[in-house]
C-alpha cells in the first residue's frame, strides 16, 4: 500500500511524527498553508501529560486527559493522520517506514518525545512502575489498589507493610505532585476503603539525587515544596540515589526502602527512531539539533520538543524538556517553513520561560511566572489549577476535569478507585 | 489464610456473592441488623449495566457508570470486602471456596448475574465481541475505532466495507440501544474523523430471532422503536437467526452479511458455580429457587436476580432477568432474614413491576410504566434519562454523566473516541 493511501499532490508534504505538544503546536499553525500535513502517533490520541499523575491517583478519569487527534484537526483540508508506529528513516530517499508500511515525505520533523531512562538499570526497569503514558498511569492506578486489597489479606505484618509502602524516585515536578496525592490518598480516602488496615503503617517516600526537590525551580519553591511534603507526611530522602530494586525491597547509597512498588519518575530520554546515521546526531538519547532544529546535516528532517537536543550559550546541555519548549519549537518551525515559502529565511528558535509550577497537595503549590512572580500556598494553588484547566485540550474535558476538581476538594475523596484491568508484570513474582 | 483474614464473630455471617443489583440491595438493607456481611466480587466496583452500551460507543466514560464497592459501605459496621472470584460451594460444610482462598458461612447468597450465552455456538463465541462487563464494552470501543482506522489503509473496497458493517444479533434492549448509537456515531461523529471514508458504505445490522425488537416489551414500543431505528438507518433483520461467522461473513437464514465485527447481545446464561450437586438446581443455566430464593433443599444457600430462576403462575420459565427484578430479589430476601430473627416467617417474593424503558437515539425513546403509561418520542427519552441519571451510584457519576450528556446532545458529538488498549482478539487474524 503506497503511502499509507494517503494521496501523492502537489502540496509539500510536512511528516509530523507525534501528536505531542511540539506536533500539535505545528499542525495548527500549518493550517490553511498550502501544505499536505501528515501525523503519525501510535495512539490515537493527543494525551495532557501534565494531569497524568492525577489518573495514577484516581482523582481523574483517563479520558480526560486524553483527546482523539482526528478530532483536533477535523476542520482541517489536506491533513491526514495515521495511527502507526515510526521504524526506521531511510533519509536518502525521504522515506520512513512504520509498522503499517513506508511514506515519503518532503520535511519529516520528529516530535516523538521521550521516554522513561532507567540509566541502565535493567533490574529497576523490570520491576517499577513508569507513568508516562495512559496505560501506564492506569496500571498504577490498579496496582495501588491491587497492593491494598492484598493487604487486607495477609497476616504476615512485615509483607502488608511492604504492600502499603510506596517509593517514588524523582523529585522533579512529576514525582513531587506524585507524591502529594498519594498522601492525600493515605490521609482522607484510603482508610476509608480499608477500615482493618492501620494506616500509620503506610510511608510514601520522595527519593532524589539533588539536594532539594524541583531542582530546576528558585530556591523559594524547592523550600517551600519540600516543606509541604513534609507537612503531609512524605519521607524525603534528598542527596539519595537508587542503588537496585528487587521488587520488594528498594536500594540506595543511605539505607533500604521496603516496598512492593517504585514508582520511576526520574529520569527520561529522547525516543529515537533508527536509521539517521550520524553518530553525531544522539547526545543522552536526544537528537542534536541546530538554531531552526534541524537535524545535522538534514535540511529536511527536524526535531522538536523533549526528542530533541538543541545547546544555546543558556542551555549548553540542550532545553528543559518541557511542555514549553515543545509547544514553542512547534510553533517556530511552523512560522519558519511558511517563512521560507515566501523566500525568507529561517528564524532561530528562542526560548521564552513563561514559568514553571508544581502542586503539592489541595491550598498547597508552588508557581513562577516569568522568573518574576512567586506564589504559594492557596493563590499558587488556584493560579496552577486555572492554567492546566486552560492548558487542556477540549472543552468538554476542561468541564469534566473541572467538575472532578470541584467534587474533590469538597469531599476529600477520590472516587475513581477502579480496578478495570488488573496489573500484572510479568516479572514479578506474585505473593500469596 | 483462614476465612480470608476476616476475623469470626458472634454475629450470623451472610455471605454475598457479587456486587450487583441484587447483592447491592440486600447488604444495604442489613445495615445495623446485627449480621456480618461478607461480599465478594471479582471486580471492585460495581457496574451500573444500562449504560455499558454508551462506554462501548464512546459516549461515557467508563469510570463514570462503575463505583467502588468499597466506598458505597464505608459507613457499614462489620461489613467486608474482598475482590476474589467464587470457585465451588462445599454446602455439606458451609465452605465456598475462592480463587484467594477458603470462607465459611452462615448463609451463602449467589447473586452472581449472568454472563453472555453463545448456546454453544463455538465459532460465534470466538469471533464476537460481547458487552456484559466494562473491559468488554471498552473492548468493543477500541475495536469500533481500529476497524476505521484499518478502513482507512486499506485499498480492497470490500474489505474495507467490511470494516466499516457492524452486525449487532439481538434485538432486545441492549442490542436495540447500541444499534441506535451507531447509526449516531454514523451520521454525525465518524465522518468528521474520516474525511476519506464514504460513510454510505457504512451498515448497521440489527438481527433478531422474534417477529419484532424489544420483544417483552408492548406492539406500542416495539413498533415504535423499529420505526425509530429504521429512521436512523438501521437495517433491521426480524424473524432472522444467526447461524455461524467466521469473523468475515455473518450467516443467517435468511442472508449473508459481511462485517468484521459482530456483537452477540442475543442471550444470556446464569452466572453459576461449581459444587451444588443436585441436578434440578439447574434451568437453562439459572439455579431453580422457591419463592423465597432458597436453593433445593439447601435451607441457607440462596440465589438472587439474573442467576435465580423463580418460576411462578405469572413467569413459569423464571422471572425475566432484569435489574429491577434482582433490586426487589436482594430487598425481598433482606427483610425475610430479619423477620426469620425476629421469628416470623419468611415471605414469599412477588415481583412489582415498575415498567420498562429503551432509547433508541436522541429523542428517541419508547417507557412503559407500571404498565400503564406509554411514553414515546421526547417525553419517553427525557423519562428514561432522568430514571438512569437517578439510578446510577454516586454523586459525581450523576454529575459526570449529566455533563456528557449535555455535551453530547448539543454538539452532536461523541468526544471519547480513544483507543487506550487496543482490543486483540486471539482467534482473529490480523488483516494487513
């Protein structure tokens, strides 16, 4: 099948893998641009990967947080998409292959974002739970309620303990806000459920390499977020580093963490695809991109967002992987290819930091705006939820989500306790 | 682990299997009557059924039709829960025993439901798609979307005509509802997502044995109710059996019709277990209960709603298996239990009922109640909203669905056309 039947025209055709922040971003501003606009994602959804940990922590339904792409761009003439998965470039012929077959393509811009990095550690990557994805936050969401309703089960005291003990590793926003629901959890819904387990049994602890949480956030924020933490009850381990992780008991350079569940929030890479050549091209899993981000010496195939790797005098290890720089890389790129249509040429990409936030728990976050406003406690909090709200795709999942919030914060609970697909890893050993 | 790890007591255990209407009711009606309430459930939540046709057409969320059983008895003293699956009664020593282990009981209440009945149709049970459980229904939403994802891939026009037939076999409430939603994702959502599909391509079949759909139902609503469906598009098939399918071609006596996906909503069977040994106690899959839903001779074993066949004057092959028949079982037999302690008798079960209702489409809907009122049209469809938005579980999943509601109605839309696990049927082979 030539091209995934999608029909050969006059129009260039602009190869968008990922329907990500950066993808999307491109795709809107294509619109109406005399171009042919192919997206390919494996899913075929765009997901709000900011609320995941939210879905982990059954305070929000998986589907809304995530919106069908075609739906996105239904108004648009001259877009296709394909739900496929990138194999390999074979940039000689600007051709890609994918799991449903190949497709040519004038520009091929990569917006495959990233995945999580285990830096290694096949051990860790076998038996902890990652949250990057729907899937993977709704396997979460099951195995806490897996883990509980084995403990009602066991009289043995140490392996309940195990099984109401979480281990988060990361201190960067995911793991932050991760950790302050799960206290939540622990302090208003769970011992509901579970009305024969003692709850003071449950630790969450926080582990993270640095010497302070949110680590790329003012000192302000990382303090006050590490004191809201506390507050709630979380363990944070700081200048802590994973040593192994057996499935029942977690390692690091300190002491030994008994747990059936690590969560992985540490650490990502760039979700590479086969077959650009250049050694050159991959730095920490990302590919090497210059000012327009443009691939090496690949005039036509770019890289935008969290796949991609461009060093500036202000960032000489490459930009923040951030929704931010995904959304405005998009965005440049598209205003520099309709840029060089009219003969003009490329614009560098810059950076504008409009700010970073993490949420803590309910009156309690931490947000910068423009490296100027510092908020926190009850106005961080509403200023957070009002920009994700914002932020999200669809106006009925703006609404739901809302509702969720609305129902949440008055009740103190989480409602959304659903065990619809049990997890089961296939590495780890079931207890009886 | 002895009875679960679910401490003994003084208080008369009554044991419930199943979280459904029936088991719903009964142990709420034992709240503070000085009994221990065990329940076990294989799922824990409890799923509001009516409306699986809605997840399965992408027009819900499923966690808004499913509550955690859990949290409907927090406020229950000396009630358990345990998520475990019923494996075989030892009735000669009051044991059930379970996939997590052995229980004693004082009393045993199968309330188990009923699951889809292929009457050993091998090939059919293999090849269709069932909607009894929400991971069928979410299943069944998947599929829908993949098939036009397939339909657009391929150049065989048969094949992707294929893709785009649906044949639903059975034309009681639930197969009439699911036809009448995809006639609406036909003529007002898929389009929009498929631009390069042509939608008149596209078939919904409706197959049913009887001389008309809706079969318990008045002429009144059966009429209607095909009227409504033939308006929206449905090719209706009455007085039609399904004879076989080979995942291509649905044979039946009167013609072929080819479509990838078939759902069997043509019968169920009485969800029951192993080690009740007397013969009798089975009737076309239900166990045979007296008028107090006592089993046989089993003075302490007893079957509720879909599994109990109740024959009497009025219903002689068993009570029809309907929801409100299961509510008024499990109510009936909570007041027997506590008149039996105050030593009266038992009472004999008598059916009320309250009427029935299906919605074909928007505005489109045919409610008898109490058998004397018959709704139709707007009003019918405005009844049988508000009788399920009162009937769902839980605050927030009234809110939620109203909400979808609202959305879906004024935009024409269906907005959770997402693919999260893909459905992958073992005895399919893949198209390529």
């Amino acid at each position: 099948m030539a091209d995934l039947n999608i029909p050969k025209t006059n129009a260039e055709r602009i190869l968008i893998l990922g329907g990500g922040f950066a993808g999307l971003n491109l795709a809107k501003a294509l619109k109406n641009k005399g171009k042919q606009v192919v997206m390919l994602d494996k899913h075929n959804y765009h997901t709000f990967q900011p609320l995941l940990y939210q879905v982990a922590t059954a305070g929000l339904e998986p589907d809304s947080i995530a919106y069908p792409i075609r739906n996105i761009f239904k108004d648009y003439p001259n877009f296709y998409f394909r739900m496929a998965k990138a194999e390999r470039i074979e940039s000689e012929k600007n051709i890609l292959h994918t799991n449903i077959g190949p497709i040519s393509y004038d520009k091929l811009i990569i917006a495959t974002g990233s995945e999580t990095n285990y830096f290694g550690m096949k051990e860790v990557e076998q038996k902890s739970m990652p949250m990057k994805t729907v899937p993977e936050a709704l396997n979460l969401r099951s195995l806490i309620l897996q883990n509980f309703e084995a403990a009602s089960l066991t009289v043995d005291l140490k392996e309940r303990e195990r099984l109401m003990n979480f281990v988060i590793v990361g201190g960067g926003p995911t793991g932050t806000e991760l950790a302050g629901a799960f206290a939540e959890l622990k302090s208003h819904v769970l011992p509901n459920d579970y009305p024969d387990l003692d709850f003071r049994r449950m630790s969450i602890h926080l582990v993270e390499m640095a010497d302070k949480v949110l680590p790329p956030m003012s000192k302000f924020s990382s303090a006050h977020a590490l004191s809201y933490l506390e507050k709630l009850g979380v363990q944070v381990w700081l200048n802590t580093a994973v040593k192994g992780y057996d499935g029942k008991t977690v390692s690091t350079n300190k002491s030994e963490l008994p747990a059936s569940t690590l969560i992985w929030a540490a650490g990502v890479k760039g979700n590479v695809i086969e077959g650009l050549k250049e050694k050159e091209d991959f730095d920490k899993g990302r590919y090497i991109v210059n000012e327009f981000n443009q691939i090496g010496q690949h005039q036509n195939v770019f890289a935008l967002g969290d796949v991609a790797g461009m060093s500036t005098k202000e960032f000489p290890t490459g930009h923040p992987m951030l929704a931010q720089v995904a959304i405005q890389q998009g965005q440049n790129l598209a205003k520099n290819i309709i840029r060089s249509d009219k003969g003009r040429s490329y614009r560098p990409f810059k950076y504008k930091d409009l700010g970073s936030m993490a949420t803590v728990g309910r009156n309690k976050a931490v947000v910068e705006l423009y490296n100027k406003i510092m908020l926190k406690g009850f106005p961080g909090w509403a200023v957070w939820m009002l920009v994700h709200l914002i932020s999200l795709v669809g106006f009925r999942n703006r609404l739901v989500v809302l509702l969720n919030w609305f129902v949440n914060y008055f009740s103190y609970d989480r409602k959304i306790r659903l065990i619809i697909r049990p997890f089961e890893n296939p590495f780890m050993k079931k207890s009886e």
